[in-house]
C-alpha cells in the first residue's frame, strides 16, 4: 500500500525485497535490453526522467527510485500522475533488483505508444520539414547522440530502416539524455522504402558521405529537408547514395571520418540556422 513520506509530501510504495511482484519490470534490466520488453522501456537517470514527464508520445507506468535521491528530486516526482506507481528501496534492495549497481539510483518504465503512420505523419507536417534518416545504424552510442542532436536543433522526426537499432533501447535512451523519448520515429522495411517514403513526401534527400558532390556549408537547405546518414566505415550503399544528393564535409587534409553523430550535429545546425 502507498504511504506518505513526509520529507517529501507525496505516497511512495516502498519496496523492501527484491523479489517483490510490484517492481518485476525492473528485474536484470541489462538482460532483458537484449530480449525486448513487449513494448516497455527504461528510462534512466534524473534529466532522462524529467523528459519523460514532460514528453507526450509515450506513457508513463511506474518510477523507482533510492530512497536517499528522493528529497532531492522531490521537484521532479511532484510531476508524477497518482496513477503512476512511485517505488521506493534502499540501495541493497535496488541494486539486487536490476542485477548491477544502480548509481544514478533513478529508473523508470515507460510504455511505447505507436506513432501512426509514417507517410500520414510526414504529410501533415508543415512546409518548412526537417527529417533524420538512418541506415545501418546499430550502435546505440551513435543512435543515442544522433536523436539528441535531432531533438536539440527541431527535428521533426526520424525514420530508420530496418537494420538500425532500436532507440527505446535504455543506453540509446540514456546516451540522448531523453531526446529518443520526444523525437517521433518510424520504422521503414529497408533503406530504399525509406527514399520512397521520403521522396513522395516532396522531401529532398540529403545523403552524408565523404564522396559527396555538394559542400555542405555551400547548401542552400530545402525546404523539406530529409538528412540520411550511414554507418561508419562503410557509409550509406552506392545504390542508396545514387538516388539522392549526396553532400559531403570538408576536413583538413587526408582525414575524412568524422563519428557519425558529430556529423549530424554539424549538418543539422547548418541546416536549421540558414
């Protein structure tokens, strides 16, 4: 049963063995990453929590917290619906229920709400669009940096093709700082279905690669304009760059690698400041 917890002025369910069935979704998070949640995800650390308070495409089912963060995050978890469930432990019980050593000591669980259709989602947008695209992208670092910069410089969503990674995954959300939590994404069968989408949406497709043919800080941006980015090493297919306008970024010298989310946040400011 919930309790008042007067260092803070709100109810808390306490939760005092790790066995407890209230706080199963939290049971060795880093093993279920691997194996999907059926919808469900994890929201880690104080800033990712805030954002997911404030986000609307997804919803919240319970928080968990250390009992000694909660007087200082009490500003944050005043936010919390009472229908949310509000958990709270001592470090031993915490760090046994998610199977390693919980130092931000905050965790949440949301619940992935879909996003409709992507090719309805995309004609609604306004005339002047900005969209991030993904291709090949499984490393969840990048993932996380790259949905950061979207939500930092006013994308309006992200498309990914299949074999990109999932950016509900708890590093990915982590590495974002909740930009994965306030970005709409869709999920498209392959690299060319997501040209297809973007392209009969009126979207100029702007293909990163070193061998691009433009200079970015000579582009002229779009006004629906479509950004796709490929893996590092290889880059995005030749099939896939040959039906865009590929745009490359000078660099000093014989270098010409650059990570892939420090790419993004360069051509993403360029394009949202011209």
């Amino acid at each position: 049963m919930p309790v008042a917890y007067s260092a803070v002025g709100f109810e808390v369910c306490h939760i005092d063995r790790p066995d407890d069935p209230r706080v199963e979704a939290y049971v060795s998070i880093r093993e279920r990453d691997l194996v999907g949640r059926e919808g469900r995800f994890i929201a880690e650390g104080e800033t990712v929590l805030a954002v997911l308070l404030r986000q609307k495409l997804h919803a919240v089912e319970s928080v968990f917290v250390l009992d000694k963060r909660l007087p200082h995050i009490a500003h944050l978890l005043q936010d919390v619906p009472a229908t949310v469930p509000l958990y709270v432990a001592s470090r031993e019980v915490m760090d046994a229920v998610a199977g390693f050593p919980i130092h931000r000591g905050v965790l949440a669980v949301g619940r992935r709400r879909e996003q409709g259709e992507a090719a309805a989602f995309l004609a609604a947008l306004p005339e002047r669009a900005l969209v991030v695209g993904f291709v090949g992208l499984a490393n969840h670092d990048n993932v996380g940096g790259i949905f950061r910069n979207a939500a930092a410089f006013g994308a309006d969503a992200v498309l990914l093709d299949d074999t990109s990674c999932d950016p509900l995954y708890r590093k990915a959300i982590r590495v974002s700082v909740g930009g994965a939590l306030c970005v709409p994404f869709f999920r498209e069968a392959s690299a060319h279905a997501l040209v297809d989408l973007l392209t009969d949406a009126g979207f100029s497709v702007l293909a990163l690669s070193p061998r691009g043919m433009d200079t970015l800080s000579a582009l002229e941006p779009p006004r629906r304009a479509a950004l796709l980015l490929g893996t590092e090493g290889p880059g995005l297919p030749d099939d896939v760059l040959a039906r865009c306008r590929t745009v490359s970024i000078p660099m000093h010298g014989t270098f010409d690698s650059l990570n892939v989310a420090t790419t993004s946040g360069i051509a993403l400011h360029h394009l949202v400041s011209r």
